[in-house]
C-alpha cells in the first residue's frame, strides 16, 4: 500500500485515469520537499465535516472537532492525510523510530479506523531506513546496576564518529538516565576526563546529583580528575568488565539506536556522514528523548524523567490552534489538576 513513502502502483489494465488535485508525498524525503503540506488541525475538521461520524467519537470543545475518549483527534479515512501523519511521525525530527515506536506516537494524538498494520508497512518502507538498518542483535546482558527511581543511576560512555567539518569534534559523550533512559549528548574534539567532568556538572546543575554511575575503565573516565569530582559529590564510581564495552547494556544501545537515527536523518536530508553534529541535538537527542518507548509502557523518557509532556512533531498538529483564555479559579483549578497528575503512581 505505502511503498517507498507511498509509490503508487500500476492502475489496472483499462483504467481511465481522471485528474484531481492531490498532494504527492515524494519517494525519497517528504519532509525535505517544499511542496509537503504538513497536515493541519483545521484540515482534519473539514475532512471530519465530509465523512460519516463513527459512534465511537464525540465533540471537543478545546480542540474544535471530534475525538475518540481521552481527546485523541479522530482522523477521518483519507489515505493521503494518512500518509502524511506518518511521515510527521516518523522522519525527520522523530528520528526515524521503528514500528511500534511510530504507532504509539501516533495513537498519542490520533485514532482512525485503519490497520496498524498499514503504520509497520510504512515504517518498514522507508528508505532511510532501509539502508541504514543494523542486524545486530543486542547480547544478553548479566547482572548489572539499575534504579529504581528518576535520576539515580546514570551510564556515560564515548562514542567515536566521522571527524565534523565544521567543529572537527570525533567523539560524542552519551550520558543516560538508568530508569528512564533520559539522554544527553555532548560534541567533543578528544574522549578526555574534562568533558566528562563538565558533562556531569552540566546534568547535576539541571536535574540535581546522581550518587551512582556506571562506566568503562577507560583513562577517560578511570582518572583522579573524576575520582575527584565523585568525592566531592559523595558519589560511587562502578566500572564495567574491562575490554567489553557491551557490559554496559543500557549504553550500547543508546548508542546502536543513535547511530541508526543519525544515519537516516543525514540520509533524509541529503547531508554528508561528516555534518553530524548539526542534527545531534534538535534531531537526534529530541528523538531519543521525547518519542514514546516500550521499556517505559508507551511513554517518553522525557516524561518518565521529569514528568513533562513528550512534544513530537505530531504536537504542532494535534492541539490547539491558540491559547485558551480563562479567569484565575479555573486557572487554579487547571494547575492543581496537573500538580495531581504528577502524584499519582505510573500503571
């Protein structure tokens, strides 16, 4: 059905074509051709006004149009605006996720009556990923440290890469939240203690200490410089089994992941492997940070670790078109609706 971003297929013979006004998804990179209309809340009410309304569906008055229970927008049976919700959700900026990862963000916002199969036949399609896809199999990992709480252990590792043309830096440091699998990455000319020391600075000045971190024995991070930031931090240093950099299972596949999604995006864009850095953070980071993950029951890593809404690109389409006026009671009301919201257990 959607081969190669949705190639169509040879008409039957004896077809008559007529002509129509369509929007054409190109083959190779939607989001990179000036003609891709983004889909838009506005569309999805007018095509909502020509479509016969399932039961299950009813007015929202915040959004304007109809949705399905829990104010997921209903998207009427339209296969190009179909198409074009999954390109939002997958390329680009969503960084290129497999199925299951492509179909939550949708189910997020949307619901339509259509397959899931068609979303895997889509994802499975593109060509990006398609030619950046690695086989491997991630190892069986043994015992390792994990948390069970935000910001209570944290993995950091290098990762080596094609030398920028732009910064010449080779290297990038993935540090990651154990529970939540929360992510940053920092650019760095050498793998050396300094930029790791500031790395870990720069994540306990933004969400607090972590007591508990987790890395190989490389002189970059097995050194008096961050034996001495550990001291004065109060914090216990543990390292990996040496010359097996997969002992760190939660890291190798970040990195896995972050190497396939930079691939596609460079491969979506056009640019050179050697341009990496510029799609590093808002791309790729944003990717692993806000999309919704199996290990965390269909939430972001982003919400798992500071209990923010995931923002993906389907956010620009799916709410509301502007701010919603309100006097200061409702304002307060709204306010401790979600401070409740933040107390209750995760199901």
């Amino acid at each position: 059905m959607l081969s190669r971003w949705g190639s169509p297929s040879s008409p039957p013979r004896g077809f008559t074509p007529s002509v129509k006004q369509v929007v054409v998804v190109p083959s190779i990179s939607p989001l990179m051709d000036d003609k891709f209309e983004w889909p838009t809340l506005q569309e999805i009410r007018d095509a909502q006004k020509t479509t016969e309304q399932p039961d299950l569906v009813a007015w929202s008055s915040e959004l304007e149009c109809l949705v399905f229970g829990d104010k997921r927008v209903w998207i009427p049976d339209s296969r190009d605006l179909f198409q074009r919700i999954c390109v939002v959700a997958h390329a680009g900026r969503s960084g290129h996720r497999g199925e299951r990862a492509t179909a939550a963000a949708i189910r997020d916002w949307s619901w339509w009556p259509i397959p899931a199969d068609d979303v895997s036949r889509f994802v499975r399609s593109c060509i990006h990923c398609v030619a950046t896809r690695n086989g491997r199999e991630p190892r069986p990992y043994g015992p390792a440290i994990h948390a069970t709480k935000p910001n209570e252990v944290i993995h950091f590792d290098y990762l080596t890469l094609p030398e920028d043309e732009d910064s010449h830096n080779k290297y990038v440091l993935v540090v990651k939240d154990d529970f939540s699998s929360f992510t940053e990455l920092y650019p760095a000319a050498d793998p050396d203690a300094s930029t790791c020391v500031d790395a870990l600075l720069q994540w306990f000045y933004r969400y607090g200490i972590v007591h508990q971190w987790v890395s190989d024995q490389g002189t970059h991070f097995k050194n008096e410089a961050i034996k001495k930031l550990a001291a004065n931090v109060g914090a216990n240093h543990h390292f990996t089994t040496a010359y097996c950099p997969w002992a760190n299972g939660t890291v190798e596949v970040v990195n896995r992941f972050l190497l396939k999604c930079m691939r596609a995006v460079l491969s979506e864009r056009q640019m050179s492997p050697s341009k990496w850095e510029s799609v590093l953070g808002i791309m790729v980071q944003a990717a692993l940070n806000q999309q919704p993950s199996d290990k965390l029951s269909g939430r972001a890593p982003v919400t798992a670790f500071m209990g923010l809404p995931a923002t993906t690109p389907l956010a620009a389409i799916f709410s509301a078109d502007s701010a919603i006026e309100m006097d200061e009671e409702t304002l307060r009301a709204k306010i401790l609706e979600h401070l409740a919201a933040l107390s209750r257990p995760c199901t």
